[in-house]
C-alpha cells in the first residue's frame, strides 16, 4: 500500500515581482505548522517529499518538518514549479518502492489537478469539497493499495483525507 500526499504550499504574500522569490505570509506559517502537527497527530509523516525549489514551497516544508519534530528527506525538483499535472504525474515514474508515504509539495493548479486525476474512488462529499476549491495550505491524502509508484500513475487511488486550513482552525 502506498499513500501519496499531495500540498499545496502554504498562503504567500501576493505577486509584486518575481513570483518565484514569493514568501509565506505569517498565516501561511501558521497554517503550514498546524498541518504538520495534523501529520504527525495522523501518522501521515512521508518517507519522502519531492518540493519545487520556490521559496514558498520551501518555507511550508520547513514549518511542517518543523511541527512534525523531524527531518523529512527531501528533494528540492525544478521540473515542480508550476508544474502541470502530467509532469507532477512523472514525478512518481521510477520513485523507490521502499518510499511508502511520499508527499508532493507543490502549486495549483497541477496540484489540485493531479488529486483529481489520481483519486478514482472516496467519500463523495469529499471530493465535492476538493473539486470546489484547493486553496493554499490544502492537503490530498490518497492511498494506493498497489506497492508500486508506476502503477500509482495511472490512477486507482482512494481518496481518504482532503485538509483545509481552515478545518484545522487557529
């Protein structure tokens, strides 16, 4: 079995300049801590992370790790800054089969996207909400019951969580 969490980054300051250097807010650290205290309350911890390089995506990765009490290994990836779905698809093709929780920290709408197309199966009111809107800070959480990344591409995914910022409140 495997569980692919997939995140949103955490709410930025708004597009002044260059959109790649962009910062989490003081509500984006916020919420980015409340969701790795989530995480780790839930047994979600990932082996694994895969993270765009952008500042923002960054930051929300240090404020979960920082909440969820340890280092997560990570691998900062260019290819994931605004990422399609396809290309954030890819990302699982050759992921190590000993990776049984991998987390995706990355930006809508591939994101958002990529939960869509991976999810076939799940509470109904729970991909209403997820279809409805993926703000900053969201989180998917589906699980797999293949052992394998490649066959975790093409879909068959349930759908078992799908977190708010605003669900977590503070």
């Amino acid at each position: 079995m495997l569980t692919l969490l997939l995140l949103r980054h955490a709410k930025a300051v708004g597009q002044t300049g260059d959109d790649f250097a962009r910062v989490l807010t003081d509500k984006g650290h916020a919420g980015a801590a409340r969701l790795g205290t989530f995480l780790a309350d839930k047994r979600l911890v990932p082996d694994r992370a895969l993270v765009s390089p952008s500042a923002r995506t960054r930051q929300t990765l240090a404020d979960l790790q920082t909440t969820i009490g340890r280092a997560v290994p990570a691998t900062e990836d260019a290819t994931l800054y605004n990422a399609t779905r396809q290309t954030l698809r890819d990302t699982l093709r050759g992921m190590d089969a000993a990776v049984k929780t991998l987390m995706i920290i990355g930006h809508n709408p591939g994101i958002a996207e990529l939960a869509l197309k991976l999810a076939d199966s799940g509470d109904l009111q729970t991909f209403d909400a997820m279809r409805s809107s993926f703000p900053p800070c969201s989180l998917a959480v589906i699980v797999f019951d293949h052992g394998d990344w490649e066959d975790a591409r093409s879909g068959g995914g349930r759908l078992e969580r799908f977190v708010t910022p605003s669900m977590l409140g503070g």
